[in-house]
C-alpha cells in the first residue's frame, strides 16, 4: 500500500505563555490509501494533533507531513486550505455545523470553497445526503435534529467533495452507544467502499472496528497492532 | 468565494441579527445624509450668493488706457475699436465695452448742475443684469455720432421733476460749447455696482462724445469675465492682449513716428517715452470683492468638509466595532469554514461584504434622507434646492470606502485566526 499520509519525526508544540508544551514527542505514523486507522490512547495523549496534522489543520514544530508524498512545508496557507477542501474530510466530535444554515446547505459548504456552479450544489448535496441516510431532513437545522442526525449532516459535509483521506475526531464522543455504533457502522462501510479513514476514539470497541490501532501516549507511539483480524 | 455566494453569505449574517444590522446601517445614513445635506444646502445658498455677488459686478474688470501721444480724434476712434475687437477675443472675457467719460454742466433756471456724460455703445447695458430702460430706448448702433441721450434714474428725477424726459432737449455746456442732446430715455434706478453708480450718469453714444471732446481723454474699456471664477484669468488675459499691442504701436512709431502721430505727436510719443515709466494702461478688477466670494466658498467648503469627514467617521467606527463584535461570536464559524477549506481571503470577503452591505445600504438610504432634508432647509432657509449628481456619487463612493477602510482591520483579523484555535474557541 502507498502511504497517502506520511508522519515523520513529527514534533508539535504549543506555546504556553513563556514556554511551550511538547503535545507531540517524535511520531513516526503512516496511513496507506484505503485504510482504515484508528487511534486510541488517554486524553491529553495528542490523539486531536495528531489528526489536526494529518489534516493540513497544523503544522509541525519539527518533522514532516506528507500527503500523496508532498511535503505540506512547502505549501502556503492557502494551497493548505485547498488541500483541505479537495482532499481531505473532518468529522468533529461537536459536529460543528452552522446553525443557520439547512443540513443541505451545510453539507454544501465545502463546495462553495470549491466554487461549485450554484446550480450544481444541491443535487451533489442531497447526494451525501442520502448516502448517510437522511434525505428526508434536507431542509432542517441543526437545532431541528437529533445528535445522531447531526453528526450524519457532519459526515454528509466531509463526503461531499469526494475526499481521498476521512477524518474523524472522536466522532460518537457525543452520541448514546446505539447512535455510536450506528456512525461507527458508517464509517466502516464508507472504508468498504475504497476510502481512506481516520478514526481517533478512546472507546476500546470503536477502534476494535478498524483495521489497525495506534495507541498513543504522552505524545508517542505506544503501540500499533492490528484489529478486526 | 463566488461574488453570489459572497453576497448571499453577507445578507444571511444581517439577518441574523436585524436590530444590530439596522443600527449600523443607522450609522451611516446620518454620516451619509448629513454630507449629503450639506452639500445640497451648501450648494444652494453658495448659487444665492454667487447671484448677489454677481450683480455686484464681480465679473467687471476695468481697463484704463493712456494713449497720450495719439492725437486725432479719428486715430482715437480706430484704437478704440481695433483694441475692443482685440480685447473681446481674449481669453475668458465674454464682452468689452469701450467707455469714455466727460463732464459737463446743464442750467436749470438760474442754477447749474453739474452732470457726468458716459460714452457708451449698446453694449454698455448687457454689463449689468436688470438695467433697462424704464420709458423709451437705450443707445442703439444708429446713434452713432448723434447727439441723443439716455438719462439715469437720479438725473431723470432732477432734471424733470415732473415732465416726461423723453423727447426733450437738455443742453448741456461741454468742453466750451453747448451742445443740444435729444433724451430719448430713461433709464431703471438700479443702484450702485461695485463702484459703479449708474443712476447718476448721462448715457450718450462714445462716438459722439469721442467727437466733442476731442481725443486727449484716456479712454475706459469695461471687460466682462465669463464666470466669476475666471475674472483673474480674464485679466491676465487682457494684461496680455494690451502688452502686445502696445510693444507693436510703440515699435512702430518709433520706426516712422510721423506716419502714426504728425509732426507734434511724434515730440510728445517721444517725450512721454523719455518722461514717464508709467504703464500706458492699466487692468483693475474687483479684487475686494472676488476675495470676499473665493473666502465664503473656502468657508463653506471647509464647514462642509468637516461634517462629513466627522459623521462618517462617527458611522465607520460603528461599522467596526460591529464587525469586531461578529468577528469574536463567531469565531467558531470561521474555524469551521477553514476545515472545510475557506483559504484567508475568503473569511476577509466574507466579513468585507458584510460592512459592504450595510455601507452601501446605509449610503443610499442616507442620500434620500439628506435630499429630503436638504429640499426642507431650502424651504426654510428660501435658497434654491440644488441636487448634483456627483455628490450623491461621493457619499455613496464614500460610505463603500468606509465600509471597505472600517470593515478592513475585522476582517483581516478574522481572517488570520487559527483554524484549529478557532474550533476550539467557546
Ligand atoms: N492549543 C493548545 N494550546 C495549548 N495546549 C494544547 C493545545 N491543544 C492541545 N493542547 C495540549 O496538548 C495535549 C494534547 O492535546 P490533544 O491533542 O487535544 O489530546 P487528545 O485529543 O488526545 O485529548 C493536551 O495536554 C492539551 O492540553
Ligand atoms: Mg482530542
């Protein structure tokens, strides 16, 4: 498998008034196209850095990043944020989706930065979201559905502008176990269907359900092992 | 950002909070009305006062010429002529009028009065607005060398206390001789001018008394600029005309002086040349006058001026301290947007639109409330009600700018933020 993310020595640090704190000690990680990764490990452990660095979200302090073997180095703000909106797809655990905005319209968002004919949006939109099962909620808000729902909207937004790379940031961190599992299932079939996917959850059975497990700790790589046989 | 979506983002943010949008916008259309109404007014009481200062004679520029070695009446004559021609073409200037000026004296029973004669030519009465000829006519081309005459207000009443003027014979004792002038109208009392008092004189065509008086006088020309604005250009204008017909009289004399003055004019073109540095001319205008006009326009100007730039830059601060305050609430947005891929400049056009929309709102609305404020100060004020179009241009230019200049440092700022910061941000 060809990496499509290349973790190198990777350092991250945050500046902390004086000082600064050392999130990230040296990680080596690589994610091959088509797979399905999921990193666990305690909070504080770097998990959301690590995913924010994969995303073109950061940068590093030290080492590299690579996507499809481009160092992001040498990407300006602005290449970064493409990059972002072609390639690469989030899913927070707040969902973060605009309140005033339709589960249509937010799903459509992405496309705007791509600068998609306007006329073209909503069929692609309603596209993601029938894809995630909720077609008959196009034209409600955020506030008019349940956390299950939303979080739905949310995958919908990061499909829509056919992503190579799915990243997702404890995902059913705010959902009940049965809705869990349900956007765990998802995420598994959208894996089963060629993507890319990056899932950060500190919930034992989720990660079960991907193909490799890293576990971090302080900033390292504790451990890699496999998952679903 | 596609302009459409760029828009459509715009309105959607004000509509979230309408109250807040319409204050802003409040903002501006006073800014924007106030400068609107100032101009508008400010333009109106500066035509009332152009009118007044007009019939002061702003535009009259006076030319004194000292021709004192020319000698014969009839060079007189074709100087006189020759140079109004010359002076008509000059620059700026819109009418000459030779004049010349004598005194005389008519006796009334046992009395005698003393009266100024003003030779003139029918243009003399398009140098002023509102003089016209009460009863009878004034001095038409065909006078030229008759002895008739036009009486001012204040002469008609001296004179004939209860006769009608016209059609009488007023004899009046000029340069040694009496000379019988047929009245053949009166003139409409129209006050003093600048320093001119047209009510006092007797108006008598300039040929005519060029004749009976032979040629020693200096002869006046009256100059009328095109506007008010250009009367010092006009003069220039004329000064430049004079100095280079006089360079060629004088080189010319002095080449075959007896050809061009006789035997006796060419000692005295010689001993004025000798004697007198003094210009053979001389070029006045209305400068008190012009001054007092140029000072309340810079008056106005300048009140003008500082009207607007304070009530817009009242209404820009508010711009920008809305749009700081959207900035930070919605600082999550923002973070949002950039995960989803907003590269810098889309969050800066974003926020720009924003103070776009409500500017250019608030600049529209502003210029129909100081119209409408303007058309009432002028029903107040009973000034003339002056719309322009380039005003209306500049404030709504303007509040774009300000919008742009305010809205600039919020959205700049909100496009640097940290995409990751921003998510996080509570
Ligand atoms: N913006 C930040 N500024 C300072 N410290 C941060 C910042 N983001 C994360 N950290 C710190 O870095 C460490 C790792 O954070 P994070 O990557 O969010 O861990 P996890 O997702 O595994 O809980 C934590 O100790 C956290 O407090
Ligand atoms: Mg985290």
């Amino acid at each position: 498998m060809n990496p499509l993310v290349e973790l190198r020595k990777v350092v991250k640090d945050y500046p902390m008034g004086a000082t600064s704190f050392r999130a990230l000690r040296g990680v080596d990680l690589a994610v091959g196209e088509g797979e399905f990764l999921a990193i666990t490990g305690p909070s504080g452990s770097g998990k959301s850095t690590l995913l924010h660095l994969m995303g073109a979200l950061h940068r590093p302090t030290q080492g590299q990043v690579l996507f499809e073997g481009q160092d992001l180095a040498e990407l300006s703000v602005d290449e970064l944020a493409r990059l972002r909106n072609a390639k690469i797809g989030f899913v927070f655990q707040q969902f973060h989706l605009l309140a005033r905005l339709t589960a249509w319209e937010n799903v459509a968002l992405p496309m705007v930065y791509a600068r998609v004919h306007p006329a073209a949006r909503r069929e692609r939109a309603l596209a993601a979201l029938a894809r995630v099962g909720l077609s008959a909620f196009a034209h409600h808000r955020p506030n008019q559905l349940s956390g299950g729902q939303q979080q739905r909207v949310a995958i919908a937004r990061a499909l829509v502008n056919n992503p190579k790379l799915l990243l997702a940031d404890e995902p059913t961190g705010n959902l009940d176990t049965r809705t869990g599992q349900e956007i765990v299932e998802l995420f598994v079939s959208l894996h089963g269907e060629g993507r890319t996917v990056v899932i950060v959850s500190h919930e034992p059975e989720i990660a079960a359900r991907a193909e490799r497990i890293v576990i971090l700790r302080d900033g390292l790589v504790q451990e890699e092992r496999r998952a679903r046989g | 950002m596609r302009a459409g979506d760029l828009l459509r983002t715009a309105l959607a943010a004000l509509a979230l909070h309408r109250l807040r949008a319409a204050l802003s916008v409040l903002g501006i259309v006073i800014g924007v009305a106030a400068v609107v109404a100032t101009i508008s007014l400010v333009s109106g009481a500066t035509a009332q006062m152009k009118a007044r200062i007009a019939g002061l004679g702003i535009r009259t520029i006076t030319i004194n010429v000292f021709p004192t070695a020319i000698q014969s009446a009839a060079a007189a004559r074709t100087l006189t002529q020759e140079l109004t021609d010359r002076l008509a073409a000059a620059e700026h200037v819109s009418l000459v009028v030779p004049i010349a000026q004598s005194r005389g004296s008519v006796s009334l029973g046992t009395q005698s009065r003393d009266l100024s004669l003003l030779g003139v030519t029918p243009d003399y009465l398009h140098l002023f607005d509102k003089f016209y000829p009460l009863a009878g006519r004034f001095i038409h081309e065909l006078d030229a060398g008759q002895k008739i005459a036009v009486l001012g207000a204040n002469v008609a009443r001296d004179l004939f206390p209860l006769d009608d003027p016209v059609g009488q014979v007023l004899t009046v004792e000029l340069a040694g001789q009496k000379v019988p002038f047929r009245v053949v109208g009166v003139m409409v009392a129209r006050g003093t001018i600048g320093n001119q008092t047209l009510d006092d004189y007797v108006y008598v065509p300039l040929s005519t008394l060029q004749g009976l008086t032979g040629s020693r006088q200096f002869t006046t020309y009256i100059a009328q600029a095109v506007d008010a604005e250009s009367v010092e250009k006009a003069a220039a204008a004329i000064e430049g005309v004079l100095a280079a017909t006089f360079a060629a009289v004088t080189a010319q004399a002095q080449a075959t002086p007896t050809a061009v003055f006789g035997q006796r004019g060419t000692a005295a073109f010689f001993a004025a040349g000798r004697t007198s540095r003094l210009s053979p001319y001389s070029v006045t205008v209305q400068k008190a006058v012009i001054e007092t006009y140029e000072e309340s326009v810079r008056t106005m100007t300048l009140i003008l001026g500082s009207v607007a730039a304070i009530s817009l830059l009242v209404g820009g601060i508010g711009i920008m301290n809305i749009m700081l305050v959207s900035v930070v609430e919605r600082t999550r947005e923002i973070g949002i947007r950039m995960a989803v891929g907003a590269r810098r400049r889309d969050i800066r056009n974003q926020f720009l639109a924003e103070a776009l929309v409500i500017c250019l709102l608030g600049g529209l609305l502003g210029l129909g409330v100081g119209w409408l404020s303007a058309w009432l100060g002028s029903l107040f004020g009973r000034w003339p009600f002056v719309i322009r179009g380039y005003p209306a241009l500049v404030a709504v230019g303007f509040s774009a700018l300000v919008g742009l200049g305010f809205g600039l440092y919020p959205a700049v700022r909100a496009s640097r933020l940290d995409p990751v910061e921003a998510l996080r941000y509570e």
